[in-house]
C-alpha cells in the first residue's frame, strides 16, 4: 500500500468518525441513518491496524449494543478478534455471522452456494448477498484465518449449534401460530449465548 492509499484510509476512518459525532451532538444519539458505522473496519482491516479496528469495535459494541450488523461487517468483526489473539470472541462472533448468513461462509470459502428453505427475515441473509461478500481463504491476509476458521467450523460445537439454527429457521417459515413463531425466533437468537 502506497503512503497515499494510506493516508486516505487514516482520512476515512476520521471522516466517519467525526460525521458520527456531530451526530451525537446535534441530536444527543447516534443517529446514522446512512449507516456510516459499518464502514471502517473494511478500513482497519486495508491498513492492518487490527489494535485499531478492535479498539473501533469494542465503541461499536458500547455505543450500538442492540445493533446485530451486517453480515460481512461481523465477519470483518470475527476476522479482528482472529488476528488480536481474541479467539473464544472470535468464535462467538463467527456464529453470529453464521446467523446473519449462513451462505457468508460458503462464498467465503468458495464452495457452491446452495439455498437452504427456511426464514430468511431480509435481504440481508439470503445467498444473494453472502454472493457480494468481497473476503476469500485465498487472500494472503486471511489464510490463517481461514484455516482457524475451517477447524471451528468442523467442531462439534458449531456443528450442534449450527444445525439446530438451521432446524430452527425451517420451523420459522412455516410456523402460522404467532406465539409460538415468536418463541422459535426468541429461541433461535439465545443460540449465540451458547457459541
């Protein structure tokens, strides 16, 4: 990376940072309906500042503790925790990614792409978005992830865990009773707590 690319990246992440708290300060909450949040990991990640990219996430966390991210956003988030050295984080994270996408980690991994019929609740979990996700195995910064990455999701643990989302998503689509839908959602979200 050139000393420019980079200084427009450092520019980036102050850019939205500074837009975010003008934010707070006009409306006394962050109100980012642009979205503006989500952006500088992508950021962190370019630069290989990682201390800098879990220090942005550790504010995320506080500042948006009911925000679940986007899909490629918690696998950015999965990826940070990785390479700090943060690996029981790192694997509740990747559950969670499993959860916003559970096609992310096949294009991830480049492997088929095969629909699963089940509640997919927006456009964001469904195979054509996991599609966009720009991140690979194959890229050199993300080799070692991506065999830590493979040996959890082989683990029993994610296995049992995984499976019983899934069985759970199925049920969702096809559950006409209210209460009990919203049960089975309820249900389907206290699996991160277990990962």
């Amino acid at each position: 990376m050139t000393p420019k690319e980079i200084e427009k990246y450092k520019k980036y992440i102050s850019d939205v940072k500074r837009a975010l708290a003008a934010e707070k300060r006009k409306f006394g909450f962050y109100h980012d309906g642009r979205g503006m949040r989500y952006y500088p990991p992508k950021a962190y990640i370019k630069l290989k500042d990682y201390k800098g990219g879990l220090s942005y996430f550790k504010w995320f966390a506080k500042n948006f503790p009911d925000d679940m991210g986007y899909p490629d956003f918690l696998l950015e988030w999965t990826f940070i925790l990785f390479v700090t050295n943060n690996l029981r984080n790192a694997e509740q994270k990747a559950f969670e990614t499993f959860c916003a996408n559970t096609y992310l980690f096949d294009k991830f991994f480049d492997r088929p792409i095969i629909h699963i019929d089940k509640y997919e609740f927006s456009n964001i979990q469904n195979p054509s978005y996991a599609a966009s996700i720009e991140y690979s195995y194959q890229q050199v910064d993300f080799k070692e992830f991506g065999e830590w990455l493979t040996h959890y999701l082989q683990s029993e643990k994610f296995k049992q865990l995984s499976s019983k989302f899934i069985e759970l998503q199925k049920r969702i689509k096809y559950e006409k009773n209210s209460d009990l839908r919203s049960a089975l959602i309820n249900e389907s979200w206290q699996l991160s707590d277990e990962a």
